[in-house]
C-alpha cells in the first residue's frame, strides 16, 4: 500500500467514487501549490476523506492563513490550467532516485513489500509517489476551498515531528460546495464543546488531565435522565444490572488477553501487596466473573448482564476531541450468555432494544452493517457459521437494509454495527452486537447441558449506546442543545415582572415542582426581556412571565424558547400541557 489507499468501489455509489478521485487529485494538486510557496518543504501523505482531503508537509515555519489564500489561488490556476493526471509504474531505485529529497517519501518507499507495484502520479511539473486512482484532469476538480491547519504526527507518532496538516474540500459543483460549508457552519453552531460551556453541562480542566470530564449540575441531570432510562428497559428486557471494581489483578487481565494484545490502550499498573493491578479498559472479564460465580445450567440461560461501566483506555492527546474522544467513560455494557439454538431471538431482542432505545432520545434514522468472518480468526468455523446467520436471519426478520462487510469482522466473531443519523445527516457509531467465541474459550465457560454433560455457551458483546460520553455529546449536537421536555435540565423558569411578582413566582415553582417538573425562579434585578433573552440562550423550553395580572387570576404568560408567545394562561391548563407533551416525550424540531 502506498501513501493514499485505494478505493474499493463496490461499497460506494457513482457520486461517491467521483468525489474520492476528485479530492484525492485535490490533495496533489494543493501539494503542488505548497511546494511553488514552499520549495524546500518535505510532502508526507495526503489521502482524501469522507468529506474533503488534506496533506502533511514539514516546512520551516508554520503556515499561515494568508499562506492558504496563497495556496488555495495557486490551485485555482493549476485547475484552469487543464493539466491531465498522468499515472507512470517504475523500479524501486527509480523511485528512491526520484524522491531522494523526500525524506517521507524514502520511508514509505523502504516499508513496502520488494514485491509491491510503484507508481507516481504527474500533472504539470508536480510529481508524487500514489497508488490512485485520480480524474483525468485538473480541469474535472469543479469546486475546491481550503479551510484550516492543524498539526500531525508523522504517522500518529508523538515521537516523531510534527507535521503541518493542511485540510480543504471538493465538490463536483458550487453549489455542493456552498452546502457543505453551510453544514460546517450548522456544526460549528452546534458544537458540543461550546454548548457544554454555554449550558454549563460539563467542563475539562488541566489540573485533572485531558480527556477526563467533568459533570455540571445540568449536565448531572441530563445524564441521569438518559441513565434512569437505560435502567428501566434493560430491567423491562429482562436483563440483570451489575456494578463491577474500576480495577483488577494483572492475572485477570492476562487470563483475558488484554495485557498481550491491547496493553498500549492500559494505563500503568498499579502495585497493591506487592501485585500488580490495571484500570480496566473493558467490563467484559468481571461479567464473566459474574457467570463464572456459579455452576449454570442450561434451565438459566440465556443470562443478560448488562452495567454502565465506566472504563480507561490510553488515548494520545492529539485526537481527545470533547466529549467525542475521551479517556475515561462509561459503556452501557451488556454480555449474553446463551444455548446455540438461543441466538438468533438473542439478537432479535437487542436488535429491538436498540431501536427502542434510541427512538426515545430522538434517532429514528440508521445505516446498518454486518461484518464476517476474517482471514484470522479464533473458534471453530461451525460456530461462526452459525453466529453470522443468526445475526443476518435477525436482521432479515425485521426487513432492515444492511450492507455486509465481507471479512470486516474481529478475529474473536462477528458482528452488527449500527450508526445513527443526526440532525445534519452525519453518521456516528453507536450500537454494536458482537459474537466472542474468544474469551469463553480462555475462561473456560460451561453450562451444565439437558444431558448432564458440559458445554460451552455462546457470548455476546452488546453496547446500544457505545460511550455515554460520546453518546451524550451526539445528542448535544443533534438537538443543539435545545433538548426535548423530557430530558431538560430546567424545564421551566419563571420570571417576575416586579419585586412585588417574587413570591407568587415562587409559589409557581412549587406547584410545577410537585408535579414533578424542573423549575427555576429567575428573580434578579434585570428587565424581563433580558431575562427572557438569557434563558432562550439557556435553551429553556419555557418561559413564565407573572405580574399583576397573572397574579391575580392564578396565571402565567407563556413564552417558548423559539421565540414563540402562547400567551397567559392558567397554571392548572400549564400543568395539563406539560404532562401531555412528557407523556408522548415529544421530540422537538432539530
């Protein structure tokens, strides 16, 4: 493979293979300009991506923006300039001869197979190392906008430079452009790390260390919102909810394969009466611990363990995103523990969880994939055979449309992935079932069978909403943080026109209180329309202004957060509106 990777098209439409070879032309063709700005910079890789592309480039100084303004007229030129790609195969000498200026390059170069195929692509007097495919020309890059620099690791590694990424994007026409960066726009709005702050939902500080969050107060509520919930349908579908230690013995985590195969991910070891203990990065082997406390019988299958279990896994300080990429969360952790002939209504019911689930917090739209056996892989071919139609027959059960990725799956069985849809049409990766016919062989799992003999169960992996912490932020995005009803921290405020309004606000907030609803007074010295103003800004569902008026006939005007005036009304007709729109849980307009 070299620098940029090839594009399998059977697993994209027509548009999409279009734009890959148009953004990844786009990648050259923003090289070529770098290099006429900066002529001694030294070109890392600069592969397309879902939604644009970007290249890495060690220059002598950082870039600037007037620098990709520069860059950006210098690509336009090249683009009129009709220059056509051409594509050249050549020895390995010839290519180290080519790029012996290209330190980078040499490096790509001296890590491929002897046996493996070179090739450069041309345009004009620009030359790169690259595998395609590309358009034809430069005249077929219709719409092109650089839009920011950040720093890289040479290949991800912190001990190696650091690189200057320049991203940008490409678009088969204007207008598709202009949409799109309208869409950065709507995402910038709607940034979680921003809203976190402006909602006061939750914080991350220096002196605790990056990716480790914070909950606010209303943060707490919204969490605990989503919590409760998880709780009371995994109890309605009949699964068992555990607790387990934030650390465990290096036995254990030996006996699990973790410390040989994910101990980059484990913090260091802790040292208790001289043995050593990890933080975990996963809840699967202290479920087993659960199954494994007790000799079962096949009468007690299939069990389901489920825990919001909060794990800690390394991650490099460059990609700690928010709430997105963190260091420290929580899973919504289920294993299944099951007879053979018990799978596939196993995973028709995690199937029908996860929908019911996520349609509660407002994701009714999903793209679905189904990933097989591997090359390399652990247990015996008839239980992967069995497993993968029992995902694919629950799948089919319920007429859902899914993609298979042939050989996608991991080495220990596989899988389902679901990923829901956002406001903005962006894709997340949330819910994922997947067979391990791995750690039940390693902890020697059994079950005592009808015949009196031992057998050894099928296991489940099972997480609907992946990370509470990254779930969470997706739902900030979605809503923008204007959340429905039900999952408010505050409901509603009320606002005193007057000092003399103070006490009947207050008796307001009680009477909403009891009926079980999150309210606040707001009674500092300010005019009404800036207190309104702060808890539309506050994204509050609804304002209730009382004076004179209101007071006297038991009544509260009504103001909503999109800026709408329902006018006044009585407090018992307020009271009625509310519990109608939490007993449907009303999903606003995103």
């Amino acid at each position: 493979m070299l620098d940029h990777g090839s594009l399998d098209h059977s697993n994209v439409n027509a548009t999409d293979a279009l734009r890959h070879r148009m953004r990844h032309s786009a990648a050259h063709v923003m090289a070529d300009a770098v290099l006429k700005v900066f002529p001694e910079a030294k070109m890392g890789i600069g592969p397309p991506t879902q939604d644009g592309f970007y290249y890495d480039f060690d220059v002598s100084r950082p870039f600037t923006p007037e620098d990709l303004e520069s860059i950006e007229n210098l690509m336009r030129q090249t683009i009129a300039d009709r220059q056509p790609f051409l594509r050249e195969e050549l020895s390995r000498k010839e290519a180290l001869d080519l790029f012996a200026d290209q330190p980078y390059k040499l490096e790509i170069i001296g890590d491929l197979p002897e046996d493996t195929t070179l090739s450069i692509y041309r345009h004009g007097g620009f030359i790169d190392l690259c595998q395609g495919p590309h358009v034809d020309g430069t005249a077929d890059i219709q719409a092109v906008k650089l839009l920011n620099i950040a720093g890289a690791y040479w290949r991800g590694d912190e001990r190696r430079p650091m690189l200057q990424r320049i991203y940008g994007t490409a678009w088969e026409t204007q207008q598709a452009l202009d949409d799109y960066l309208t869409r950065l726009e709507e995402a910038e709005r709607r940034d979680h790390r921003t809203l976190g702050r402006q909602l006061g939902l939750f914080s991350v500080h220096e002196e605790i260390g990056p990716g480790l969050i914070v909950w606010h107060p209303k943060g707490g509520v919204v969490r605990s919102l989503v919590e409760d919930y998880w709780r009371d349908i995994h109890y309605r579908h009949d699964y068992s909810i555990v607790y387990s230690p934030h650390i465990g013995r290096a036995q254990l985590w030996e006996t699990s394969g973790h410390l040989s195969h994910y101990r980059d991910s484990m913090y260091a070891p802790l040292e208790v009466d001289e043995q050593e203990y990890f933080l975990k990065p996963m809840n699967c082997p202290f479920h087993i611990m659960v199954y494994r406390s007790s000799l079962r019988s096949y009468r007690e299958l299939p069990l389901r363990i489920a825990e919001l279990g909060t794990v800690y896994r390394y991650e490099r300080s460059g990609v700690l995103h928010g709430l997105m990429r963190v260091r420290g969360f929580t899973q919504d952790d289920a294993h299944i523990f099951c007879l053979p002939e018990q799978v596939e209504s196993e995973v028709g019911g995690v199937l029908d969880l996860t929908f019911e689930l996520l349609d509660a917090f407002g994701f009714t739209d999903f793209s679905i994939s189904l990933s097989t056996r591997p090359e390399s892989y652990a247990g015996e071919l008839d239980l992967w055979e069995h497993a993968t139609e029992s995902l694919r027959r629950a799948l089919e059960q319920r007429s859902l449309v899914y993609d298979i990725d042939d050989g996608g799956g991991a080495f220990y069985g596989p899988k389902i992935d679901i990923k829901i849809k956002d406001a903005l049409g962006r894709d997340w990766q949330c819910t994922t079932v997947q067979f391990d016919f791995n750690l039940p062989e390693r902890f020697d799992l059994s079950f005592m069978d009808s015949e009196g003999g031992r057998s050894r169960p099928f296991m489940v992996h099972r997480a609907i909403l992946g990370s509470l912490e990254r779930f969470l932020g997706v739902l900030i995005e979605h809503y923008a943080g204007a959340f429905p009803l039900w999952l408010s921290p505050t409901q509603a405020v009320v606002i005193p026109i007057a000092d003399r309004h103070q006490e009947y606000a207050e008796s307001v907030k009680t009477r909403l209180e009891s009926k079980g609803f999150r309210t606040e007074v707001d009674g500092r010295s300010e005019r009404m329309n800036l207190k309104i103003r702060n808890a539309q800004l506050q994204k509050i569902p609804y304002m209730l202004v009382v004076g004179d008026r209101e007071q006297d006939d038991d009544a509260v005007a009504v103001r909503t957060r999109e800026g709408g005036n329902l006018g006044a009304m009585p407090v018992t007709d307020l009271l009625s509106r509310l519990a109608d729109e939490l007993a449907g849980r009303n999903v606003q307009q995103c």
